[in-house]
C-alpha cells in the first residue's frame, strides 16, 4: 500500500453514461497524475496537478474528459458520454515537491488503480 | 512506433535463477529513465532512477544499467523469488512530464 488511494476500484457502466473516478494522494504531495492502462500495455500520461493547477494535459484527454482538483487535495477525473474504448485501469499518482515533475528527484507513488468496463 | 520497447515480452524462470530484462528507448531528448513493478491489478512500484550520466544503480536484488549512447538499459534481478513475478516497466522520461513514456512491460513469471 502505498498511501494512494482510488475510489472505486471497479466500474462497470453502460456506454453513454457518465463516471466520476477519486484519488485522495499521500496528504503532503504536492503533484498529482492521472494515467491510463489498457490490457498489456504501459501507462500513458493523461494530466497532471500541482496543488490546484492543471498544468499538463495529454492529447488523449479528449473533450469529454476532465480532472479537477479543486482544494489541491484530492482529486476527480470524469468521463462524460463513455464509449467502450474507454474501458481501461485509471491509474492516480503522487509525489512532493521539490524536483522538475517526472525529473530524477521524483518518485511518483501509484495507487491501485481503477478498473472501468464500459459496455 | 512506440518510443520505449521491452524485451522479452515474458519471461517464466525457476525461483533462485537470475534473469535480464531490456529496454530500448528513442524518446528524445532524454532526462531521465526509471523501472517500476506492477502486481497484477496494482499500481506500478518504482524501482530506481537514473540520469543520463548514471551508468548503473542498486536496489537489492534489483539492479538496472544504462548506456545513454545507445539508448539502452537493462533490469538484473538476482536470486528471483516467487515474489517477484509481476510486470516490469521500464519508463523515460522526455523534455516534460507529459513525455513520461512507458513501455509495455516485461511479464516475469517466476516458479517452483
């Protein structure tokens, strides 16, 4: 357990519907990583937080998608209209300042992920 | 094409026996290259960190090497125990955060 925590842990929806996915970080981590996992593959970056500011936004966070973190505290990623190409792990990630994010002085901690079927 | 790739893409050895995970990366410029472990259905775990000028770097059984030259690295694991069947992902970093690129994963399985 790394101290990231994600809720839920399993979704399954219908396609068309809206989720909304939390991830509560280690309490004094500054920044905050949505990721994306498909069966097989490695993670792919979707955005990034420090404290309240998006500051990063991947390509494949389409319109329909969108992360908050309002409080620089925990976090929401939601998905509007979901499609079953949606379906994947959600993965959330923390670290603390100070350090360039993603840079040699950074260790993200990974929560157990979100595993979302859309069908 | 992705910009990291893995090599072998599994892996099933006997428990006490070493083994050699790779990685071959064209993400460019490069900062930085790390290794994570992921339990089937967990977040990924790191495992070490290195810069462009780090050629090697331990964490106990676990050690990793990196030729910056040929866009390389490898992942040793020493004495394999039953615990360390998961995947294995090995991850680059680009110019930003959002060119954090991973590969898709060495699965190790490692038995009786």
């Amino acid at each position: 357990d790394t101290g990231v925590s994600q809720d839920p842990r399993h979704k399954i929806t219908k396609r068309g519907q809206n989720v909304t996915f939390r991830c509560d970080p280690i309490s004094e981590h500054n920044r905050l990583y949505w990721y994306r996992q498909t069966l097989g593959q490695g993670p792919e970056f979707l955005t990034y937080f420090q404290n309240e500011a998006q500051l990063e936004k991947s390509r494949l966070l389409s319109d329909r998608f969108s992360a908050e973190r309002p409080k620089g505290s925990f976090s929401t990623l939601e998905i509007q209209r979901t499609e079953q190409g949606d379906s994947a792990m959600y993965l959330c990630a923390s670290s603390e300042l100070p350090g360039l994010a993603g840079g040699p002085g950074e260790t993200q901690y990974f929560g157990p992920g979100t595993r979302l079927l859309v069908l | 094409k992705n910009q990291v790739e893995q090599s072998p893409q599994s892996l099933i050895i006997l428990e006490g026996k070493n083994c050699t995970l790779q990685c071959n990366y064209t993400v460019s410029p490069f900062s930085n290259l790390r290794w994570y472990k992921q339990d089937t259905g967990r977040g990924p775990v790191s495992l070490t960190i290195m810069t462009f000028s780090e050629n090697t770097k331990s964490n106990g059984r676990y050690t990793a090497t990196l030729d910056a030259d040929t866009k390389q690295s490898s992942l040793h694991i020493t004495a394999s125990q039953l615990s360390d069947s998961a995947s294995y992902i090995c991850v680059v970093r680009g110019r930003t955060a959002s060119k954090l690129t991973f590969g898709t994963g060495t699965r190790l399985q490692v038995t009786l």
